[in-house]
C-alpha cells in the first residue's frame, strides 16, 4: 500500500514549487508551463538531490514513485483527449497551400537532420539492445514535434490568432502534432512487436481497425454530445462522465494493441465535435484537476528521471548542444525556408519558424515513452529534455526580437480556439 504520507506530501510540495516558479516565469513573459517545466527538473536529482540528498531520498523515496508516476499519466491521458479535441482541420483551410508546404518541410526537415545526427549519436549513446532504425526514427520524432497549446497561448497573449502569421502557426502545429504521433505511434509498435510472440502484421491489422471503428463510426455516435449541448446549453454529469470513460476506454485500447494509452485519448480528442461553444465547454469542466493538479505531477516525475549529473562524460555536453543546434536549425530553419518559399517576408518567416520551434510539454510527453520503451538512455533523455526546454524558452524572446511590433502582450480577443485550456497551460 501506498504512503498516504508521503504522497500527499509529494503533491503538496510539486504544486507549490510549480505554481512559485511558473508565476516568476510569467514575469518574464514567459508562458507559465516553461516555469512548471523547469520547476520538474529543480525537484529532481538535478537540484534538490544534489544540493540536499537527504530530503530529497525522503521527499521522494524510489518505492513511492510509481504511484506518482500513475497519478501523473492519468493527468497526461486527459491532456492528451484536450490536445485533440482542440485540434480542427477545418483551420487548414484558411492557409491551405502554405500550411500543407511549411507543416510538411517541418517535419521533413527536422526528421531528417535528426536522423543524420543519430548516425553519430547511436554508437556514443546507445547500444545494441535499440535498433538503430528504431533510435534514428525517435530522434526524427522527438524533434519534429510542436507544442500546440504553448504555441496558442503565445500567440493569443499577443493578439495574433488572427493574423497571417497566427493562423498558418496554428495549422502547421496541428499537422505537426498530428504527423509526429502516427510516426511515434508506429516505432512503439515496432519496438513492442519485438518483444511479442503476436506477429506484427495482426498488431498493425488491430491498429488500423480501431482507427476505422473510431473515424467512421464512433466519430458519427459522438455528435449526440453536441446535439445535447445546442439544445440543452450544457452537458449533465454522466454525459461528462461518460465523456471521460470514452477518453480512458480509447486510451485502454491502444495500449492494449500495443501502441500508448496517449494515443488512445489523442485520438479520440481528434473526432470530437469542434463546434467553439461545445469545445470550450468540455475544455472548462476538465481543465482544472488536469492542468492545475495532474500536469505538474508529470512535471515533477520527468524531472526525477533527468539527471544533469549523467552528462559528466568525455564530450557528453558536447553532444547535448549539438542535440540543441540540430533541433533548432531543422525546426526553425525547415520552416524559415518553406514560409519563405511559399511568399511570406523574411521577418514573418523567421516569426514562424520561431514559433514552430516550440517544443514543450509535447516533447516531454514524447520522450518520456521513449524512456519508458527503452529506445532512449537515461543520458540522452536528459540531453533531449534539456533541448525541449531551451527551444521552448527561447521561443519568446526571439519572437519579441522579430516582431517587435507584437512584443508587448495584449489582452486577448474572442477567438475561435477555446482559449481557456490555453490560459491555465500557460
């Protein structure tokens, strides 16, 4: 049995630290998830167990984690069904040509510099137990991804939801988010397939059927819920609790076919109804628990598993910046270069590629199932970790140093998006 204890103990202490650095954070015009993130890595090993081992052994003793690691994905799971419900296609309409141009060469770019860098990386950070097809698609993965809601609150913060440039960024992160979970999803199942005796070919075959079951069927049923709520103007308990049984159930059945629990939530966060009124809604009523509770228990966990410590090795920072360098210049740059192509101006292509660089709490998420799944070493999570933390910290000051004219946040309009899940990550 659990330490109620120590548990509750454990929670008492990441809220606050996570809430005292996120505002300080905010006072940098940084968006309060930076500081949350941060706050993760200062409870771990990184910090508070070298500078006080002892109450850090007791604050976080190693039987204790595992329920503060389930608590933490429980958070994680419903973020994810958020993530998805805010996610609209119907956005890449409004861009299309250069949405379809600049989300493409983002990810291509990034995915490929990764994938020569991991040409490098595989024989100095990893070993034969990871395939290097295995580790080079991770790597492509973990630095294709945008953070789509840090991205939003930035945006919104400066009153650019509606501009040019605030519409392709929320296309182009949606297509990233969208295209870097159906690659991830596809290496877990490679990697999980091998340890199977299942053969890979029913996996896949139970992978694409779900898919179909939730596009062409369950997406059809959950149009009810919006039915409901325009005649109702609201949603009962039990239809918001059926609401989350329907996240957890997806979310329980691709684990089950060998993917994630993620995935799971994501997916079915995507088919929901994207009518404003009805997105805003759900969004308010599961927000709080999950943003302002759950999120910063997986803050705190990830910072757990980064050790600053394990980069003490021959060239081994040395590595981490060439991790940064690469991420930055396949992220920034790919999009820099297909804003560019597709007609943009320098300082609105430069914009844009800053803000595609955001990595974020996605990134955190993606390497954390790349820890778990064993594809990544401790060493290197710790460098990727630190490189999802800079991209994401650099994002405003750079934002502010190309676009000056948007560098003061403002306060925010009405806008399509449902803003309040954007407010609180933020």
């Amino acid at each position: 049995m659990p330490n109620l204890f120590t548990l509750v103990l454990q929670i008492t202490v990441i809220l606050a630290v996570c809430r005292v650095t996120g505002s300080l954070f905010q006072r940098f015009h940084q968006p309060r998830v930076v500081g949350e993130m941060f706050a993760g890595i200062l409870l771990g090993p990184s910090l508070l167990g070298w500078i006080a081992p002892h109450f850090s052994a007791y604050l976080f003793p190693s039987g204790s984690l595992g329920f503060l690691n389930a608590l933490s994905q429980v958070g994680v799971v419903i973020f994810m069904f958020l993530v998805g419900l805010e996610i609209d296609p119907k956005e890449l309409k409004h861009e299309s040509h250069s949405a379809v141009l600049v989300s493409h060469v983002s990810i291509t770019a990034p995915f490929v510099l990764a994938s020569l860098l991991a040409l490098f990386l595989y024989p100095r950070l990893s070993d034969d137990s990871v395939s290097f097809t295995n580790f080079a698609l991770f790597m492509g993965a973990a630095m294709s991804i945008t953070a789509f809601p840090v991205l939003a609150r930035i945006l919104q913060e400066r009153d650019m939801m509606k501009t040019k440039l605030g519409s392709l960024a929320i296309a182009c992160a949606a297509v990233d988010d969208v295209t870097g979970w159906c690659i991830l999803a596809y290496i877990v199942v490679l990697i999980r397939a091998a340890h199977k005796t299942t053969p890979i070919w029913i996996t896949l075959a139970g992978i694409v059927l779900f898919a179909a079951i939730m596009i062409y069927g369950v997406r059809f049923l959950l149009r009810e819920f919006e039915h409901t709520f325009r005649k109702h103007g609201a949603i009962s308990e039990n239809g918001m609790a059926f609401l989350i049984l329907l996240a957890l159930g997806s979310a329980l059945c691709t684990e089950r076919l060998g993917i994630h629990l993620l995935f799971g939530s994501f997916l079915m966060g995507a088919i929901m109804p994207k009518e404003p009124r009805f997105v805003r809604y759900v969004v308010e009523r599961l927000e709080t628990i999950t943003i302002a509770l759950l999120l910063p228990l997986f803050f705190a966990f990830t910072g757990l598993r980064t050790n600053v410590g394990l980069l003490k090795g021959p060239g081994m920072w040395f590595y981490c910046g060439l991790i940064i360098s690469v991420a930055a210049l396949g992220k920034l740059g790919g999009s820099m270069a297909a804003a560019r192509l597709s007609g943009m101006g320098w300082r609105e292509a430069a914009g844009l590629g800053t803000l595609m660089n955001t990595r974020g709490l996605m990134g955190l998420v993606i390497l954390d199932i790349g820890l778990d799944v064993k594809v990544i070493s401790p060493a290197l999570f710790t460098m990727m970790v630190i490189m999802a933390l800079f991209t994401t910290f650099m994002a405003v000051p750079v934002l502010d140093l190309i676009c000056p004219d948007q560098a003061e946040p403002v306060s925010a309009k009405p806008t399509s998006l449902p803003t309040a899940v954007l407010q609180e990550i933020a």
